[in-house]
C-alpha cells in the first residue's frame, strides 16, 4: 500500500487500517478460522490485478489483455494440484460459500440431497444451515458426533441415515470440530449408496497441505474444497479440487454458473501462497499449530475446563464456558476481548441456547503459532483465559491482565505490519 497517498486522501480509512493494525499487534488472535497472511500476499492484492476482467479461464477468456493473468492462474491450479495431489484444481471461488455452493449447483439437482453434519455439532453454515440460501435449495441430512464416545463419529448412524435418505452427496469436514475426521469410514458410506464423497477441509486445509493432517484426496474422495485464508495463511479464497470426472462441471459450475470476473490480484495470491505452503518452514509452522493446540488444551483442562470432546486431535478447541465459568459465550468473548484475547462466541452441540448467546467459545492456535508463539505463550494464554474468565466482573484483574497481554504482544511481530 502507497500509504502516503492515503494518509492525504483519504485520512478517515487511513486511521481505520492503522487502528486495526495496532489491534492485531496488540493482542492475541485466537479465533481458530484466523491468521496473518504474507506480506508477499498483501502486495499481490494491493496490486494491478485488481483493475482486470479475466472471466473465462486461462486460453479462454470473454475479454482481450489476458497475457499475466492467464500466466498467473496456471501457476496458481498447477502448484494448488501438485501440492495438494489433485487431478483438478479451479482456484476462481471468491470465498468459503461460494465455493461450497458451486459444488452444490454443479453435482445436484434442487431437492436432492446431501448427508452432513449438524450445525451444532460443527458442521458450517454453507454444509445446510436451514437460514441458508442452500438449505432451502437442497435437503440437507443431518448427523451428529456421539459426546458419551469423546465426540467420534457412529457411523453406523451414518450408514443408516445414508440408507435411509439416499444422499447424492456425503460431505464431511467442519468448522468448529477439534477432532480429525475418518475419511474411510466416509467414503465406505457414500460408497454403499453410490454418493459422491466431499469434503470440507477449510479449516485445516493448511495443515493437510503442510503434511500434518491427512489428505481426503489420498484416501479416494472425489472433491475437497479449502479456504485459503485460514491455516493455510493464504487471501480469503476458495479452492476447489477434485478428480478429472468432476473438473468439467465444478468450473463450469464456478464460471458462468455462479460468478463473473474472477478477483485475479487474490488468485495471484493464492498462488504465493501454495508458493510457500510447499516449503519445509512451512511444515515446521504446521507441526507447531498442532502442539499448540495440545499445550493450550492441556492448560485448560489442567485449570477444571470444560472442552467439547475432552480436547482436540487438530488446531482448536470448544469451551463450554457455561459448565466452565457459569458465563455464555457472548460474556466470555467480551470479556476475553476487553484482555485482549480475540475468540469467537459458539454453540456447542444440542446447544439448548441461540447463536448470539451461546454455551460456549471456540479458540484456536494458527495465527498465534504464526507469530512465533510455543509452549511457554500457550501456557500463559490458557492461565489468563482461566483468570479473566473467573474474575468476570473484576476491572482490577482484567486491567492487569490485559496489560500482560498487551506486554506479550508487542514482543511478537505480525507479519505485514511494518
Ligand atoms: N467463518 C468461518 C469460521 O470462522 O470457521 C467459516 O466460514
């Protein structure tokens, strides 16, 4: 960003970004769908790509000038494929919804249906929800993890829901499920009735990239869909990958089906991001997020709190802040914000309370582990989780830990932030 020229200009919006810098700096980022891109990806998308209609793809656009762009998409599906070992990679979906919603449109008829999880079991918004657009589009199946077996999937629930409602599609892959996922057990029934097996990978997309976590693609599944800005670090983006059979349909699904010009300064960046993804620093980044995620459960669950599942096999965790502290989710996240330490407000499953006033918080580890936090931060962040959350009301304490927070903070640079 020519950050002079805005400063003149355009004085209101300059402040806010400043603001929100010295947010990122000064706190701790927990919210487990977030992270700190590159600064090599800030510069791809304050770029000149911005100003160019690339619709079609690569040899085949409906607009003349495409001699970068087409370079640029080409470099960004080979790299997506080769990392990822996919036959077919389309890397136009302009976020998460959109992404899942041309899969959708390009394997189902309306009323047809897909098998996957429960909203409140950790299943996403796009995987279904009966407020979305694609619940009352397609009939949704729904089921559930099992709490008395430590959160697992019964599959042979699954298998019988499958048997009964005959899906088209069997989706697995969460937003808020800190166990990993049994892709075998998926694809052995979707296989029973002849469904097509997708998975979501969006949250752990980078730590399958990175090797960490297993790769749906390796075990058979037809098509993985991944955002691109969450453990992968990457712009907000969506990545569509899937096998040859498929490839015709989802990018004929993605363009002229669901969207127009594809934003080619975020596919640029996209493509630094696979880029990086690739390299052995990133590994070590992806192993790191990992034990993170156990070293903060552990300071949890060592401080009496409750943790959906027990704890976590990937990079987040579910607090039942009301069995922990006595306090919905939307307390624990104000208050936890007026420290500093950013989450986000989540239903736990069967949540008997609303989305805004939930039974619980949902924390995770990649933009902290981005930063270069380990062991001793994470320990530290589980006891003034626990300490803030106690204290509720006690403006002392939370002052006091809030400037504890702060002082941490500052000595971790976000990236990007010069
Ligand atoms: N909003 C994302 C998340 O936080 O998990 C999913 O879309």
């Amino acid at each position: 960003m020519d950050r002079d020229i805005l400063e003149r200009n355009d004085p209101e919006i300059f402040q806010a970004i400043v603001g929100e810098e010295r947010r990122q700096q000064a706190g701790i980022e927990l919210i487990p769908s977030e992270n700190y891109t590159y600064p090599e990806v800030l510069v791809a998308l304050g770029s000149v790509l911005t100003n160019k209609y690339s619709e079609g793809y690569p040899g085949r656009r409906y607009y003349g000038g495409q001699t970068y762009t087409d370079k640029i998409e080409t470099i960004a599906v080979d790299r997506a494929k080769r990392l990822f070992r996919a036959e077919h990679a389309n890397v136009q979906a302009l976020s998460g919804s959109p992404m899942n919603q041309a899969v959708y449109f390009a394997l189902l008829k309306p009323g047809e249906t897909v098998l996957a999880m429960d909203l409140s079991h950790g299943g996403h918004l796009t995987h279904g929800a009966p407020v979305s657009h694609m619940g009352k589009i397609f009939n949704f199946a729904r089921y559930k993890t099992d709490l008395d077996r430590g959160g697992i999937i019964d599959f042979d629930h699954v298998l019988k829901l499958a048997l009964e409602t005959r899906p088209k599609v069997v989706l697995c892959g969460y937003t808020s499920y800190p166990r990993d996922y049994d892709y075998a057990a998926f694809k052995r029934v979707a296989d029973r009735v002849g469904a097509v097996t997708m998975a979501d990978v969006s949250h752990v997309g980078g730590l399958i990239a990175a090797g960490v976590m297993k790769n749906p693609l390796d075990l058979g599944f037809d098509i993985v869909t991944t955002t691109t800005h969450k453990s992968l670090r990457g712009p907000r983006s969506g990545l569509i990958l899937c096998r040859s059979q498929y490839a015709k349909a989802i990018d004929a699904s993605v363009f002229p089906g669901l969207q127009g010009g594809p934003h080619m300064n975020t596919i640029a960046g996209v493509a630094i991001t696979l880029k990086k993804a690739a390299e052995p620093e990133f590994q070590e980044y992806a192993r790191s997020t990992l034990s993170n995620a156990q070293t903060l459960a552990k300071g949890l669950l060592a401080r009496g709190v409750t943790l959906v599942t027990g704890g976590t096999d990937n990079h987040l965790l579910v607090v039942d802040t009301v069995k922990s502290f006595g306090l919905a989710g939307n307390r624990a996240e104000a208050i936890l914000d007026q420290v500093g330490i950013t989450t986000n407000k989540q239903i736990i499953p069967d949540d008997p309370n609303p989305p805004l006033r939930p039974s619980g918080i949902r924390v995770g580890t990649p933009a902290a582990t981005c930063r270069g936090m380990r062991d001793a931060e994470m320990e530290r962040i589980a006891q003034w989780i626990v300490e803030a959350l106690r204290a509720a009301d006690d403006s002392a304490t939370l002052n006091r830990i809030g400037s504890e927070v702060r002082a941490l903070s500052l000595r971790f640079p976000v990236p990007g932030i010069g």
